[in-house]
C-alpha cells in the first residue's frame, strides 16, 4: 500500500463512521503511507450520507490526512456504475445494478405464489441464482484490490417455518440480550433499534413467503464458494487486525462481545453466539462468471 497514490473504498451500506474514523486514525500512525484516501458512500437517505461525510472530513483534517468523501444518495440497486469513478473490467455502457439484476426478473415473476425456496435446495454451494451471480460479476468487474463482506451469520432463508423461526429465536434473542445489558428500557433509540430494525426484520422472516420475504441472510459458509464461483479468491484476516478489532470493543465498553477468529475469517460474537460474519477476498482469475 505504500507505493499507492489513490485507496479508494466503496462502502455500499454506509451509515456507520466509526469503522472509518479508526482506518482514518490507524493510517495517521503510519508516516510512510503518502497516499490519498477515497470512500464512497452509499445510502438513500441524504442525511446520514450528510452525517457520515461531517464526521470523516473532520477527523481526516484533525490528523492531516489527504480524504475525499464521495456520497451517492441511491439504494444499492438503483445505483448508477458511473458515478464510482472507477476503472472496470467490462466494455459497457452507463450501468445502474438493476441492469445487471433484471436478467433473473423473469424468473421471480414465475415463481409459484406463496413458495418460498430454501437457500439449502435451491442455492446449494454448487449454484448460484443469476440475481446473485450478476451482482458478484459487477463487483469483479471493479478489480477491487480487497473485497470484504459482512454478513449475519444466520440462516434466514429456510424454506420450513419453524425453521425460520428456531434461527430466529437464537439470533435475535442474543442481540436482545445485549441491549438489555447495554441500553435502558426506556431509551428512544432501543425502542427504534427493536420494533423498527428488528421488528420488521423478524415479521419479514416469519410471516412473508415468495417475493415478500426479503430478509434472507445466510451464513458465511454459503457465502464462500458462491464468492469463489464469482472469480474471487479468499484473503486471510490478519491476526494484528483481530487484535485491533477486540481493541475497539474493549475501549468502547462493550462487554460481552467477542471476536473470534476461524480460518481466516473473523466472527463478532455475543458470549458464543455468533452475530456477523466478516471475510475478506481478492480477485481470483480473469474468468467472469456468466450466470
């Protein structure tokens, strides 16, 4: 990185500073990284775009770094390629993601109403949907030097009810417990984080089938020889990096929660139930994935 004249980082859910803020201070540190630093926002509300770039900016001019912030107030979906300003390796013409998406459109219109496919039968390792393969291609078009997912690690995407509804107990039954020992009862943004975040999430799991269903994470060991399919290869987590990570947690005060660190991947943990998923890729062969 230290012959690097631009890093630019495309963050495609971006409404959290605080994982900048330590990238911005942790580059501060180090004297021989001369190069300027580019993240992209994207979200589709102007005001936490609005937030996320006060805050950066100011911090990045506190520590005398180089920093530009380049919001798009956009869903992920409707996003327009150009507006990156980054190289790809495709020969295209101006792109938004649902260019890419629209091929498997045809195949939720016929799906039969009221199914709900099961990720374990209808996506297993060795298949890809087109919706998904498309969106991986996009990303490897971009040639990102470091590709890293975030995921929970859960599976929301079961085709049974009970299912869905034994992963949801355990998964947001941990996240409950933690604001129970963190946040106050009464506290505004406990209430807003449980019935509108959460809330909506749970109902979408249990009570929505076919198309409805929106909300179907899947765990990380789904995601990897789907990302390997897609021409991305794994890139292990470095130790130094976990340490870093348990560093901000503790500094922070949050009790309770673990990083723990699996094959080169990480696993942020309440107690030993693991929340999210975190893994790291980079490219992989010239080969695009065709779907």
């Amino acid at each position: 990185m230290e012959d690097e004249e631009m890093v630019h980082i495309i963050d495609l859910d971006c409404f959290e500073p605080a994982q900048w803020v330590n990238l911005l201070q942790s580059f501060s540190l180090q004297k021989k990284l001369k190069f300027q630093l580019r993240i992209t926002g994207i979200h589709e509300k102007k005001e936490v775009l609005e937030r996320m770039a006060c805050i950066l900016n100011n911090e990045a001019e506190k520590l005398d770094i180089g920093f530009q912030f380049n919001p798009i107030v956009s869903k992920v979906e409707d996003l327009d390629t150009d507006k990156l300003s980054v190289k790809t390796g495709l020969q295209r013409n101006r792109l938004t993601l649902n260019d890419f998406l629209e091929n498997d459109s045809n195949n939720n219109n016929n799906s039969t109403p009221g199914f709900s496919p099961d990720s374990a039968t209808s996506s297993p390792f060795f298949i890809m949907p087109p919706k998904m393969a498309n969106f991986l291609t996009l990303l490897w078009s971009f040639f990102p030097k470091l590709l890293v997912v975030t995921e929970q690690e859960a599976n929301h995407s079961g085709l049974k009810l009970m299912e869905r509804i034994d992963e949801a107990l355990h998964f947001y039954g941990a996240f409950f417990d933690c604001l129970e020992s963190k946040i106050p009862r009464g506290s505004v943004e406990r209430y807003q984080v449980e019935k509108i975040v959460f809330g909506q999430e749970i109902k979408n799991i249990v009570a929505c089938e076919g198309l409805e269903r929106t909300t179907r994470h899947e765990k990380l060991e789904k995601w990897i020889p789907r990302l390997e399919m897609a021409g991305f290869m794994k890139v292990d987590l470095s130790f130094s990096g976990m340490i870093q990570a348990r560093k901000l947690l503790h500094n922070n005060n949050y009790d309770g929660y673990m990083v723990k660190e699996k094959n080169g991947y990480f696993f942020i943990c309440w107690h030993d139930q693991p929340l999210y998923s975190v893994s790291s890729s980079s490219i992989a062969s010239r080969m695009i994935y065709s779907g």
